[in-house]
C-alpha cells in the first residue's frame, strides 16, 4: 500500500456508495487541493462554511510532493556537496568524500511525509473536509466521486471551485530521442564528479 492509499483509509468516509439521486449537500466543493484550492478552502472553512476538498492524489497539490519543495530540497543538497567538493577555497582540508543518493532520497521523502502531515492538521482544523478520490461532473453542480479505497460518493456543492492545475503540452520533437539523455542512467561523457552526478541525480529522483 502506498502512501496516498494508507492515507485515504485513515480519512473517515461515510455513505460510500450514495445514491445518485440524494447527494450530500455542501455550501462549497473545491476540486483539487493545491495551491490556490486549499487556502481557500480552509479560509471558508473557518468562516463557517460546508467544505468539501476533492483530491485524486497529492495532498497539498504538487508543490509540496513532488515539483517546487522537493525539488528544492535535493537541490539544496547538491549545493552543500559543491561546497563540500571545494573545501579547499574556504580553508578546510578534507581527504574525500563521496554522496549517498538513498540518504538524500530519503532527507526529502521525510520533508514530503511532513508537510503532507501538516495539509492534513489543516484541514482538520479548518473543517474543510478532504475527500481522496477522482470526481466527475454527473449534472449541474453534482459529482460524483470514486473514492481511492473505494466506494464512490455523490455530492453536490451551491458552489464547485475548479482547482485541478494544469499540465503542459509539448510538441513533437522529430528523433528528440537521439538528443536527449536517457533520465534512468547519466551520460558516459559526464564528468564523473560528486557534484555533477548528484545533479543528474536529482533530475531522476526529484519525483520518487
């Protein structure tokens, strides 16, 4: 079981198989919980309002699983072993050293477990309630939710805010394979240095 689903079968869910035509009734359902989503939902929350927060997969949204925080947080450790690989300019002698890629895989699946913690502490006390689970539109101002450990739910919202992000789209490059390393394994014509391979190395494991 991974995360996401250990997750979800903490949340309490009830009527997981509602009926179509009784949905339970909120002042605001948001879908998505990423940046904008969540804060918005928390702050009507707190004003006393019914909130539902519809999530697929990433509490928090993307930024604090797997795109700006950690990536930042691997990147942070590259800057500390380019500094660690010039010890030198700053005075400090050092007899070699050499980088654990799974200690700094792990240093940012620990920040991500934390701050995937804290999302949920906030919505607890906001009174935002999340649900995990991929909604569709089945009328006006209705959805239904198929819930990540199953069931589905029906809900209905005087309000549905769209919060889902955005993806991009990139065009077709013609023999872009020819060009472009392979992200599983660094090119053999890197420099084979400690500084260089953590770098590639946080490309691939920026979004594990």
């Amino acid at each position: 079981m991974n995360r996401v689903e250990d997750l979800a079968s903490t949340l309490s869910f009830t009527n997981r198989d509602e009926n179509i035509s009784s949905p339970k009734q909120y002042d605001i359902i948001v879908l998505g919980s990423g940046e904008g989503s969540k804060y918005i939902a928390w702050t009507l929350a707190k004003q006393g309002k019914h909130v539902a927060v519809v999530e697929r997969k990433y509490i928090g949204g993307s930024c604090p699983n797997i795109a700006c925080l950690p990536s930042k947080n691997i990147i942070h450790s590259a800057k500390v072993a380019s500094y660690f690989r010039r010890s030198e300019e700053f005075g400090i002698t050092k007899d070699g050293f050499k980088i654990n890629m799974a200690a700094v895989r792990d240093r940012k699946r620990k920040m991500v477990d934390g701050l995937v913690d804290m999302h949920l502490a906030n919505f607890k006390a906001s009174g935002a309630e999340l649900v995990m689970g991929s909604a569709r539109f089945i009328g006006p101002k209705t959805l239904q939710v198929a819930l990540s450990d199953g069931g589905t739910r029906v809900v209905r919202g005087d309000k549905v805010i769209i919060g889902t992000g955005t993806r991009a789209t990139i065009e077709p490059i013609p023999d872009s394979h020819k060009r472009v390393p392979s992200p599983t394994s660094k090119p053999s014509s890197w420099i084979n240095s400690p500084s260089i391979s953590l770098s590639w190395e946080a490309v691939t494991l920026g979004w594990s």
